[in-house]
C-alpha cells in the first residue's frame, strides 16, 4: 500500500478535524485562515502568526498540487525536488508529488548554491518547489542544471524565473488523480554524506516509508487524540517519519518556526501537545531557561504532554535525569537511525527502559540488528564492532552511486559505519563513528570541507578539524591548526577568515598545535580527539 492512503482514508474519516497547525513566532498577526480563504487571498497574507489545515483541506492541496504536476508532464519516476522551510504548505507539497507518481527530493535549506546544485543534478531531479528564502542560491544553482524545466515559487514576489504555485494551484481541480502505486513504486529520495561531505541519494520505496508509519506508532503508541509539536526541518527523515505516527492515526500536529524555551512551552501549553520531540541543545535550553527562571513552569498548562523523545544525536544521560528530575510524569524515548534506514527507529530505547539512558536502545519494530568485526561476522555481547541493520526501511540503494551501495548493502543488512557494543541485557550502546561526521545540534558538519577551505588561508600548513563534546550542542567542530614557519595568526584571525563559511560550519574553537600525521600520510584524528577531547569531555559534563 503507498502512503498516500493514510492521507485518503484520514480526509475520509476525520475530514474536518484539523490536521496540521503551523505557528510562526516572528509575524504578530493573529487573523485566523480557513481554507476557503486561504486559496483566495493575496499571497502575501498567507504568511501569519496561526494557521490550520483539516484533513480534507490537507488531502485537497496535495491533489491540486499533483493534478498541477501532471498537466506539466510530470510522471511516474520523475524527480521534484523540494527547498522549503517548515510551514503549512510543506507536506501537501510532498504528498502531491508523491500522488503523481514521482519521487519526492527533500533539500537541506542550509545548503549553498553550489550544494544545491549537486543535489539537483545527482538525483535527476526536473522540477523544484522553493521558497523566498532561497531565491538567490536557487537561481544561482540552476544555471548549470539545465534539466529543470519546472520552478514553482510557495511565497510572496515570485521571481522572474519561476511561476507562483500558490496562485496556479488555486486553479486546479481538487480531485484524486488517477494513479495506481504500489508500495514496490519509488517514493523519496533524501540526501546523506559520507565524510568527504558529498552528499549521497538515498532511494527508498513506499513500502520504506510505510514502515517507518507503523515503527512510529509502536514505539510512541500514538491514538487519535494525541497532538505532536514538530520542530526540527522536514527536509530529514527524523522529523517526518515521527509525524508519520500522527499520520497513521489521524492525529493533529503543529508546526512550530521557532526553538526558544518560551515558545516551545507556550505552544505546547496552547495547543495541548502530548508528544515533542526534540533536540539534546533545545532541551538543555529548556532546563537552562528553567534554572535561570527565565521561565516559570507554572504559566503555562503542560498537563497533556506525556512523551518528550530525543534523537538525531548522542544523548547525554545527565540531560535526561535534570529532565526526569523537572518533568516526572514524562515518559522519554530515544531513537537511532539513519536516512539510509528511513529516519528514527530502527533502535530505539523504549519509554519503559528509562534505567538504560545512554543505551540508544534495542532492535525497533520489525528490525533486526547486528554488530559484526572487519570481516562482517557476529561479534559475542561486549565486544565493540560496526552496527549493522536489516528490515523493510532499508533503502533501495544509493541513486546513481553503485559502488556506495556494494560497500554498505550486504544480503539486506545496512552497515551503518558506527561503532557499537551489546551489554548483557541486550542493549546497544554507541561507541564511535568510523566516519569523522560532527553532530552539532542535530545538523551534520562534514571535516574535510572546513579544512579545505581553511588551507586556503596562507598562514595555514595543515589543518584538522575534529568533533568535541559540547553541554548544548552535542558536539563542536575544533579546528586544529599548524601554522607555516614564520607566520604569526590569532584565533581573531581565523574567526575572520571563516566568516564567509555558513555559520554551523564556522569552527567554535581554535587550536594552535601540530596536526600529527600516520606514515601514509593520513591525520591521526582519534589521537587528537584524545589530546583534546578530554577538557571538553569535563567541561560539557560539568556543565550539563
């Protein structure tokens, strides 16, 4: 079954509830939208502080969207690329897409031009939904991509190279187009990177997807009643395939544009949440704000949230225990996962496994889970190997990449490159990352692009950049650096020069030091990460 008929059976069974709320902190108008008016006013005002959509509407705008697509040729197989920040017009997007046949591609939003334009291209994609955002790095990108044909504009003050998709999908009929899918037909393709920092395509199927509806709901027991605070970008598997849950049994879920305790707890106050799910640097804010009594508990009304779930990054057990400490009455989760694995969940802890905090857990719903030594055998329980998954998430393959797939693809089991061990009880601990990925407040940092761009510097011999704990963030990137003989440089210096990076990308701290390298050549990162790691490993507990 495709996953477009949890969205048809929910607009058939629950067709005036409300299905998505979208709330955006930075605009003050509170004029309420339906969805009659929604299609009629002007673009610009579409943008306020609360909107809402039923399932009918919900259904109605992917149905649209879909009939809009096809009568510009697009089919089954075809690529349609999606750069849009979180809002309520996000997964209609989606789900219309995924009506005509085509396969969805979610864009990162923190992407540069040149990033955008590698995705686009790598993964065949024809048409491309964008927001106002990413005008200008949309326009840039598309100049080497002459294969798409398409370019939808969602806002206000559509640019010359695009059309408004709001004002033509207002025109479109709303009824269901007349495609047959199967849950063996391709879905989505998402995007990962390897530690060179090129992103890769990850293909998956309906079924992958489904999957992840019915992992969800089992490990979160959602029912109808339950209302998710979504927070993190759609544009990752982690924070769609958790609403997948709501998804499945016709739950409300609100959109949130905004991370600051205050709101966070507001909106979950107002709009009665019981489900959130966040990120470790959103949480400490949380307890921070708390502590500091920049906010005071008893202002707002948080008697329906029941789970608070943590993912996309190490945990630190001592978040969770200021957390339990504060909020007794939650239950918490964590999950581990990855695109290749479609999102969340195929480990996961269990709200009933709170004494194991620091494991991320056991095998999810309908995974198995393995940990294997350099030749890919069994490894007994305490023995540290790379952790390795099979189940219906798994992805098809890397898209357009044959070699990538051969080297984590084995008779159905993804090896997910993480180092891993089993204590008696069965439980699975992350160890390390084969790979030298940072994970910083949920977003991955890929080394070797800083480095690169710091060996640009004429200061600069060698450079490494390495992950170290943080008590907010998770991890930091730590630049390492072994100036030229006779250059003289300041950690001003190099602030200064990192200031054209992306800001995530910027490293947080500056080390002056030899970079030692192996005798072919290679940077001895783990050596470094024991050299400096220590200190930051003490300061992040202490502060935590």
């Amino acid at each position: 079954m495709p996953i477009t008929e949890f969205l048809q059976k929910n607009a058939e069974l629950y067709g005036d509830e409300i299905a998505l709320v979208e709330i955006n902190p930075d605009v003050k108008e509170t004029r309420r939208v339906t969805w009659k008016e929604y299609d009629l006013i002007e673009v610009g005002a579409a943008e306020e502080f609360r909107r809402e959509i039923t399932w009918s509407a919900f259904d109605e705008k992917a149905n649209r969207c879909a009939n809009l697509l096809i009568s510009r040729g697009i089919k089954k197989d075809d690529k349609v690329g999606i750069l849009l920040m979180n809002g309520i017009d996000w997964l209609p997007i989606y789900f219309g897409i995924l009506k005509t046949g085509a396969l969805a591609v979610p864009l990162n939003y923190r992407y540069a031009s040149d990033e955008i334009s590698y995705c686009l291209d790598l993964a065949d994609v024809t048409a491309l939904f964008f927001g106002p955002e990413f005008i200008g790095r949309v326009e840039a990108a598309l100049s080497g991509i002459p294969r798409v044909k398409l370019m939808f504009y969602v806002g206000d003050d559509c640019p010359k190279f695009a059309e408004n998709y709001l004002h033509l999908a207002a025109n479109f009929t709303s009824a269901r187009p007349k495609i047959d899918l199967t849950d063996d037909d391709f879905a989505a393709i998402y995007f990962s990177s390897g530690t060179t920092g090129f992103p890769k395509a990850i293909l998956h199927k309906h079924r992958s997807l489904v999957h992840a509806c019915l992992v969800e709901q089992n490990h979160h027991g959602q029912t109808h009643d339950d209302v998710f605070l979504c927070i993190p970008p759609l544009y990752h598997t982690g924070a769609k395939m958790h609403w997948f849950g709501s998804l499945l049994v016709g739950s409300r879920a609100v959109l949130l544009k905004g991370t600051s305790p205050e709101w966070i707890l507001r909106v979950a106050s107002q709009e009665k949440c019981s489900i959130v799910w966040l990120l470790v640097p959103w949480a400490q804010d949380i307890l921070d704000a708390i502590d500091r009594g920049d906010v005071d508990l008893s202002d707002y009304d948080l008697s329906r949230w029941r789970l608070m779930h943590i993912g996309a990054q190490p945990v630190p057990p001592s978040l969770i225990t200021r957390w339990m400490k504060i909020f007794p009455n939650h239950q918490y989760d964590t999950n581990y996962g990855l695109s290749e694995s479609i999102g969340p969940g195929c480990v996961h802890l269990g709200v009933e496994n709170i004494n194991k905090v620091g494991a991320i857990g056991v095998p999810g719903y309908g995974w198995e889970v393995k940990i294997v030594d350099d030749k890919g055998e069994t490894v007994k329980k305490g023995d540290v190997g790379e952790l390795a998954v099979k189940g219906p998430g798994v992805m098809t393959c890397y898209y357009r990449d044959e070699k990538a797939t051969n080297e984590v693809l084995h008779d159905g089991w993804l090896f997910t490159g993480d180092m891993a061990m089993q204590d008696e009880d069965g439980f699975y601990f992350l160890v390390d990352r084969k790979k030298d990925v940072i994970i910083t407040g949920g977003e991955n940092i890929y080394p070797v692009q800083i480095e690169d761009f710091l060996r640009a510097d004429e200061a600069i011999k060698d450079v490494a950049v390495i992950g170290l704990p943080h008590h907010r963030l998770g991890e930091i990137a730590a630049a390492v650096i072994e100036l030229k003989p006779g250059y003289e440089c300041t950690e001003e210096d190099i602030n200064e020069f990192c200031s054209d990076l992306p800001r995530y990308k910027r490293p947080r701290r500056i080390i002056f030091a030899n970079v030692p390298r192996n005798p072919t050549g290679k940077i001895e990162k783990p050596k470094l990460r024991r050299m400096y790691g220590t200190e930051a490993l003490v300061a992040a507990q202490t502060k935590g």
